[in-house]
C-alpha cells in the first residue's frame, strides 16, 4: 500500500477521534448536542468514506467515494462555523479542527482532480 494511502487512513481516524473528543466535552444543552451530533456523524464518517475509496473498483468509483467523503468534510466544517458563530464554543477550541478540515478538503479535492485527469471518461 502506498505510504501516503496509509497516512491518510492515519489521518482521518485521528481527525474521527478529534471529533469525538470534541462531541464529549460540548455542553449539555439542547443547541449543542443537536449540533454535536451532526458534526459527530459527519466528522467520523470521513475516514470510513475513505477507506471505502481505497477499495473502490474503478477510478469512476473511487472519484464517487472521495466525492462522498468531501460532502462529509464540508458539513463538518459547516457544524464547526455554526458552533463557533452561534456562540456554543469559543473559536480558539476550534481552530486546530477548522485547519485540519480545510486541509483535508483540499487533499480530497487535490485526489479526486487527479484520478479524473488521470481517467477521463
């Protein structure tokens, strides 16, 4: 397996478990929670997205899969602006998780690109 298909499997599962650790230390009120469990199926969900690209049977599959898994990445982060704006969790606890996501965007966006242009239709 190619290190960087391993780093990114890594990568994502921390960024999963980011997400959890985040979910558990949200307040307990109503606005928090409905929201946390958004961001918590969305955020988690990333790295299954991705490892199901990586089993993927065609190039068209794959782009699908990584496709699914950036949907899952942009409503992360549409959670996180959402936590931060509406005032639930002060911006700085977020900031790491917000990089983390436009980075992982843009790897998504950076894979599907080159499997299309590597195999046009």
């Amino acid at each position: 397996m190619a290190h960087d298909v391993m780093d990114l499997k890594v990568r994502t599962k921390k960024f999963a478990l980011r997400v959890i650790k985040l979910y558990q230390s949200l307040p307990k009120s109503g606005e928090a929670q409905v929201i946390g469990k958004q961001v918590l199926r969305s955020g988690t969900s990333v790295g299954a997205q991705y490892r199901e690209a990586c089993r993927a049977k065609s190039p068209a599959d794959f782009v699908n899969m990584m496709g699914g898994g950036l949907k899952e990445l942009d409503e992360t982060a549409y959670w996180f602006e959402l936590l931060v704006e509406g005032e639930v969790v002060p911006a700085a606890k977020l900031i790491d998780l917000q990089k983390e996501t436009d980075e992982l965007i843009a790897i998504f966006v950076s894979s599907i690109n080159t499997s299309k242009r590597n195999h046009p239709k």
